[in-house]
C-alpha cells in the first residue's frame, strides 16, 4: 500500500523544468502586458531594457560629453568619458589626481563640470615654488605627465588651505581652464564640496581611436597627509 501510495503522488507531480503556479502567474502577467502594448514582445522588451538603462545611468555610470578645452591634452572637445558614480558612495573620497564629475551650481556655474582633484581636504596648496611646480603640504608636484604642452602650472599665484569636505580643481590646460582659481574671492572659495561630486570619470568611450582608461598619476603618490590645520606636511 505504501508503495503504490507514493507512486501515486510521483504520477501527479509536474515534470521537471514546468514552471509552478507562481511562474505561471508571472509568465500570464507577462503575456498579457506584452498583448496590450503595440508590437507585443518587441514593444516590451524595449521598454525592459530603456528601464535598464535609465537605473544604470541614475545610479552606476553615466555618459559625459567633454564641453570645453579645459582638460586637454588628455580629454579633448566632444569626447565621451564613462563616469563612475559608484566610487565614492561606499566611504571612498576622491584623491588627489582624480578626474571627477561635479555639479557646479552656486558656485561654478550652473552646469556639470570636469576638473582634476589636486588638494583634499585640509591640504595646504601653493602655486608656485621656484622651479614653478604647485606644492601639496610641502612638496611640489611633477605634472608634466598631464599638464597641456606649454602650460606652466598657473600663471595666478595662490596659497590656499583646502576646508574639510571640500576639493581644490584645476584643469589640465590650465591657460584655457575656469577653475578653483578663478572662484578664489568667491562664496566657497572656489572649493568644490564633495557632496556635489557626481563621480570619478573612468574611461574615454567616444570616439573610438580615444578609447582608454583613465587612471590617477603616480605625481600625487609621495605628498604627504595634511597636518591638522592644513599646515605643511
């Protein structure tokens, strides 16, 4: 009896690989969506994936088109860059040498801007030394791997200690770049806050012959921490 009662039950088991009752549920609201819109599955499957897309831009990376000169040699006009927007939501900061995404309403401009990090926080930034390289908490920085062909490190003196929670930018053509320099007299002084920070950019995705991943200069690898009250290092 026992044998015959458990063959019963295997018999009115579904076989393996059908979907239960709530696959079934979820395969008919599928259908019936896909029945409703113009173009079926098709229509469907588009919308999937522009959803895709939209939470992958709000939330992950997102497309930035390069508005100005102020970041050439390396980043040119009409270049795409991938912006990570996921690298500083987890307790990381932006470093020194870091390319970053910011919003600049209220103190830039109201628009999205892209600079070069090259003081954090508490760091005490001067510009220039004898030999005309910038100083991070006393020691000066070889920029030539990225500085614009021709560009000194800034034709305006400045001697700045960085508030915490905000970043000194500069652009890479720093002849042609509207920077922290330039915002000096300005409410904030020309720091941008980290909370505005959108992202770091990444990657060079457009054109294609640009193609290339964007990585932090070894220049900034020996400046010393700042000293609490940004003195020198």
């Amino acid at each position: 009896m026992d044998t015959e009662a458990q063959q019963t039950e295997r018999d009115r088991s579904s076989p393996p690989g059908t979907p239960g009752p709530e696959g079934r549920s979820r395969f008919a609201l599928l259908s019936r969506a896909a029945d409703w819109l113009p173009g079926g599955r098709i229509t469907l499957t588009v919308f999937a994936g522009l959803a895709f897309l939209l939470l992958l831009n709000a939330f992950v990376a997102q497309p930035f088109e390069i508005p100005s000169g102020s970041m050439e040699q390396g980043l040119r006009i009409g270049d795409r860059v991938l912006v990570n927007k996921v690298a500083y939501r987890f307790g990381a900061q932006p470093r020194r040498g870091d390319v970053i995404v910011f919003d600049g309403t209220g103190y830039f401009g109201d628009a999205d801007y892209i600079k070069r990090v090259v003081g954090v926080g508490g760091d005490h930034v001067v510009c220039c030394d004898r030999n005309g390289r910038i100083e991070v908490n006393g020691r000066p920085v070889d920029e030539t791997a990225f500085l614009y062909p021709g560009d000194s490190a800034s034709g305006v003196p400045f001697d700045v200690v960085v508030p915490s929670g905000r970043l000194f930018v500069l652009g890479d053509h720093r002849s042609d770049s509207s920077d922290s320099r330039d915002h000096l007299g300005s409410p904030g002084g020309g720091m941008v806050p980290v909370d505005d920070v959108i992202g770091r950019a990444d990657w060079i995705v457009w054109p294609y012959r640009h193609w290339t991943h964007l990585t932090r200069p070894s220049a900034y690898a020996r400046v010393p921490a700042a000293l609490a009250g940004g003195g020198h290092g």
